[in-house]
C-alpha cells in the first residue's frame, strides 16, 4: 500500500478558499468553496485506502518525516517538499515486495528547521495513533497506524432517535478497581447496564488523545488518536509543546491565535484562529474523519461560549439583550467555523446530532443554518443544574419558589430543542457536590443499609432525588442527560490522581458493587431512573412540544402539567399529602398510574394503590375542559396516562 503523505489525512480535503469575512455571506462562500471541488469527498471509500499525514508551515525553510533507523532519529533521511500553498508533502512508494513503505505500528515524527536555523521535532498533528511509556517519558510518541486486516464493522448504525436521553461516560473512571479502566471492560460492564436503564445515546468524555488525565479529557494533544490511555474538543487545545499542537512550527500562532488572543486563562490552554485555512480544515476533516472511521452518530461541542465571543464569557454576565448576541464582542470567524461545521455534519450525515454547551443563549444556536441559524440540534440547558444546587444548597424545602422553578425549567428559545439535566461531571468533581450528597451528605455512609433505620435525611434524599430527576426530565427540554453514576447517587466525588492526592485513583472510579448490592439502598434510585426512561418510551414526552403547565400552588406546594397527553402531579411539600386534589386533564376519560416515585421498589412508602382509575369531570380546570381528583402523598410525584 503506497503512502501519500501531504496536505490531508484520510481523503478529507477541503479546497483552499479566499478569506471570507461576514456573517452568512462567510458561511455560504466557505461551504460554495467545498461543494465546488468534493469530488474527493465523494469517492471517501477509495481514498480510505491509502495514509495519509498533513502538515503545513508557511514560513520553514527544511522538513522531513523521521523513522527510527536501527534505534536512532534520522531527521534528513525523508525530506519534504512544500507545495505553493505552503504545505510541505512526500509521496512514499511501496517496497518492492509491495508490503508499505511505513509499517504498521512505527513510530514517526516530523523534523522542521526554523527561519534562526535551530531544529524542532513534533508528532504529527494529523496522527491517528499517540502512545506513552511512563517508563521512560511522560511525552507522547506517535505512531503510524495502517493494519494489515482493518477492522470489520458488525452491526449497522441505531436509528435516529426521537427522544434522546443521554448517558454521559468517561471509559476511565467505569471500573470500581482503582486504576484507569479499559474499553473491553466499558463494553462488558457498563454498555448492558446504560441499555437496562432505558438511555439511547451514550456521551463518551475524553476520547482524543490528552496528556494530562486529570484534565477530563479536554486539553487534547492528538485530535486524530483515540486515547491509547484506554465531548469534541473544538473550542481550545492543550498548551503542551512537544506533544500537541502548541508551538508546533516554533511560532504561537500556527494553529491559533497569537499573543493573549490564543489563550485561555481560566483554562491554561490555546484558543483556535478559525479564520485561518488550515485550521477550519483541520477542525473540519477531525469532525469526518470520527464520523467516517468510528462511526460516531453525533458530537457534543465544549465550550461553545468561549468560542463565540472575544471575551469567553469570562466575567461577563448575559442579560439576553440583543447587542450581546451580535455586536463587537462576538466573535464572527469561530461562528461560521459553527456554521460551517454544522452544515456539512447535518448534509453528509443527515443522521448526525449535534449539541451545543452555552451558556449564552444565543439565538438561532439551534435553527438550521439554511435559515441563518448556527446549526445545532440541541443546546445544553446549563440553567438547570445551577437551579438545584442553590436551591439544595442555600434554601429549606418550604421556601422552594414554584414559579420560578418552573420558570427556569421551560425557559427556552422556542423551537431550539434543548437537553435538560440535573446534574453533569462538573457538579460530579470534588470541590462541588452532586445532588445526592447535598441530599443526603453523611449519611449516605451510615444509613444506607436496608437494615438500618430510615432516617428523615435518607428518607427525604430518597424521595427528593427521584422527584427532582423526574421534573427535569419531564419539563426542562427536548432532551435528558445523566453523568456515570449519579442515576444512583454514588456515594463518591471524582477525583483524578495527581499530585495534591498522591496520585491516587480512589476517587477516580465508579462503585458499581454498592448498586448491585441488594442490600443498601442506592438499588431504589437506580431502578426509578429505569422506570423513568421506560415511561418516557411509552409516553414520548422528549419529543413532543412544550408543557401545558395547568397548575402552580405556592402555598400547596403543588405543581401539575401535561405533555404529550401524559399528565405530570408533583407535591413537594415536605408535610402535607392531598386527598381528591383536583388535575386538569388535556383529554375527557379515563386515567392510570404509569409511574410513582412513592413506589416500594423505589424505595418509597406505597400510598397509592396502582389499581386505582381516574375518570375525568367535564368542567373547565387549570385551563383545560376537565380535571380528575387524586391522591397525591408529600414528596411524591406521579404520571397518569389514558387507558
């Protein structure tokens, strides 16, 4: 097999374009560009064929790829020659037994001499494979991966699903032993249970090759290497110099922005110049080439906020006025970037999802750039979880605003589709609390045996913890998530080793066993988030329209709606339970019990019995034409369907 090694990597080119500089006109030119020579793109099959590594320094004077000959560097035995677009290439013919001129699994690097004379090695940028030996170097090496037998996929793609419900993962931290867990051991371990639980889409964290792994994955230094250690990151990269992309010509500003426009403070990392060609290809062909050869159905892009505006985000507080959104601090390039990479995802993958991480709400984020918009198909609803952490830290159950906890939870930007949660890794990660320890705290380390007292701690972090995870999922979006773990309420926070722990792993894992114990409680929270996603399967919820919120009782506590003729009762007083308490109801007939959280099973008190039938009144209610009357217990939730 011959090895061609230029200006692209797995026959994802992009045609060179003229700078491009406003608003949709940029977008429409950049996309004509690509459309106008994707001939290449079309015969993707063949060009999978051959590998391919891409490089391009405008301004060296001398590079070359370097093989290990006889266990030593030789930085000028495979020089390169630079085209007239700046990028250095070389064209490798097979051996004459006809067996590739770079073996499987070598080791390469590129050699380049600076305009002062002094030579620098760096990994490919474009490398697919990026190993390290403690042993020896916490640096990185690359490698050139080019099977004999390539991988044969078994099964076809899932189809697109029409309620999406998230399970976000990181392949690391899923063993209970305490080191970092194995592919092999997600897939025999972790993948059955996410299926259990009823979720269709599984959030992998920290797939690209990342130095530090404490890092959660997002400093990333090979964007083409799945990490080899066992949420793409286009929105900045690692800083690290040998083996990333940092100073990857000798100059702060191949990839990225030079001076302080390139880097992130808050984050230590560099910030990408997506005016620049180079990097919208690079960026561009990392998108098709995880779509093309894993197969993936869809990304979820970080730090979108940072991306959009020229000051990150960083101290700036979003009123939601318009000049916010389209004034001088937004940065036009990283938007088209968006644009652009939405557009060619959602038209060569018509199945692909895409989900934005804003905190912003900017406008048309989720409306298809055809219309103007950037073109995501979710946005992360960041609103909520910061909702319930204050509400658990700084207020009691009694003083829990009704209103304007619905309010945060259906606000919005009508038809962009959002994913609501309760919680991700970042309320996971020590120095914050997840919802069950700002419930529970201590306690869960004393009390959550079957066999010792139910505690009023246990008893209303039980039943809040269901309550709360229901509202979110059945109000807040078009969409659910929920972080490794806390469907149960792991009783741990994540830590990754390092130096201020000793390196330790003992928080850097999930405790799978104290679910799987049928003896302690945690069990009851697992089976619910189960329940829950079934119900939603039956009901449709995600995918339908908003809800019709028919009820809001401060007093009460109560708080009641419908949504794809599923009606949802909440009673969050911690005291008071309701007889015959009237629901309003969007159809005439008759009501049952499709899920509880005051179930046995769920580690409730069974108050109401699931033979019970609710059959409507014909007289105008809450804004509907009829009602039904119910039992609903304190701290309890239900949802009646038709029969």
């Amino acid at each position: 097999m011959e090895q061609e090694l230029s200006n692209s990597t797995l026959g994802y080119h992009l045609t060179n374009t003229q700078h491009i500089r406003n608003g949709k006109t940029q977008s429409n030119k950049m996309k004509a560009a690509m459309n106008s020579s994707r001939a290449d793109m079309n015969d993707l099959a063949s060009r999978l064929k051959s590998k391919t590594i891409k490089e391009s320094w405008e301004y060296l004077t001398g590079n070359g790829l370097q093989m290990p000959q006889r266990h030593q560097w030789n930085p000028t035995s495979h020089a390169m020659k630079k085209n007239p677009f700046g990028v250095f290439e070389i064209f490798l013919p097979n051996k004459t037994d006809g067996s590739p001129a770079i073996a499987h699994d070598s080791k390469v690097k590129i050699s380049m001499i600076k305009p002062d004379g002094t030579r620098i090695d760096r990994l490919p940028a474009w490398i697919e494979r990026a190993t390290q030996n403690l042993a020896i170097s916490p640096n990185y090496e690359a490698v050139f991966w080019n099977p004999e037998t390539p991988y044969q996929w078994k099964h076809k793609a899932p189809p697109k699903p029409k309620s999406l419900k998230i399970y976000e993962a990181h392949v690391g931290i899923a063993t209970t032993e305490e080191r970092v867990g194995l592919y092999k051991e997600f897939t025999a371990n972790v993948l059955p249970r996410i299926k259990r639980l009823g979720y269709n889409a599984i959030q992998l964290m920290a797939v690209m090759e990342h130095a530090y792994y404490a890092s959660f994955g997002y400093q990333v230094t090979s964007f083409f290497a799945v990490s080899s250690r066992y949420d793409v990151v286009h929105s900045h990269a690692c800083k690290n110099v040998l083996d990333g992309l940092n100073n990857f010509d000798g100059s702060d500003h191949h990839y990225f922005h030079e001076g302080a426009r390139g880097r992130h403070e808050l984050w230590d990392s560099r910030l990408f110049n997506y005016g620049h060609y180079e990097t919208m290809r690079f960026l561009l062909s990392n998108l098709r080439y995880y779509m093309e050869v894993y197969r993936f159905d869809g990304f979820r892009f970080d730090g979108v906020t940072s991306m959009m505006y020229k000051h990150h985000g960083i101290g700036f507080g979003f009123s939601g006025n318009y000049h916010e959104y389209f004034g001088e601090g937004v940065d036009l390039e990283a938007v088209v970037y968006l644009m652009v990479a939405n557009d060619m995802l959602h038209k060569l993958y018509p199945n692909c999802i895409t989900i934005a991480e804003d905190v912003s709400g900017m406008p048309t984020l989720c409306r298809p750039v055809s219309e103007g918009g950037i073109g995501f198909d979710y946005r992360l609803s960041m609103a909520i979880p910061d909702m319930w952490i204050k509400l658990l830290k700084e207020k009691s159950d009694d003083e829990w605003d009704i209103g304007h906890l619905v309010h945060i939870l259906t606000n919005r930007r009508y038809k962009e589709p959002s994913i609501a949660y309760c919680e991700s890794h970042d309320q996971a990660l020590v120095g914050d609390k997840t919802i069950a320890f700002w419930l529970m705290d201590k306690e869960m380390y004393t009390h959550m045996s079957v066999f010792t007292p139910l505690t009023d701690i246990i008893d209303r972090g039980l039943a809040l913890h269901k309550v709360i995870r229901l509202l979110t999922h059945s109000l807040g979006g078009e969409g659910y998530l929920n972080f490794i773990g806390n469907e149960f309420g792991h009783p741990e926070w994540i830590d990754f080793p390092r130096e201020g722990n000793n390196s330790s792993f003992q928080y850097a894992r999930r405790q799978w066993n104290v679910v799987d114990d049928h003896l302690l409680r945690y069990q009851f929270l697992n089976e619910f988030d189960g329940a829950m996603n079934h119900a939603e399967s039956q009901a449709g919820w995600l995918g339908a329209p908003q809800a019709f919120v028919s009820l809001k009782h401060e007093e009460d506590k109560t708080l009641a709606f419908d949504r794809a003729g599923a009606v949802f009762i909440f009673n969050l007083s911690s005291t008071k339970s309701f007889a015959d308490y009237r629901i309003a109801v969007p159809e005439p007939g008759e009501y049952r019990i499709l899920l509880d959280t005051d179930e046995a099973r769920f580690g409730g008190h069974d108050r109401i019995s699931h033979e019970s039938r609710y059959f409507s009144t014909p007289e105008p209610w809450g804004g509907r034409n009829q009602f039904v009357q119910v039992y609903i217990p304190c701290r309890s939730a239900l949802v009646l369907v038709k029969v």
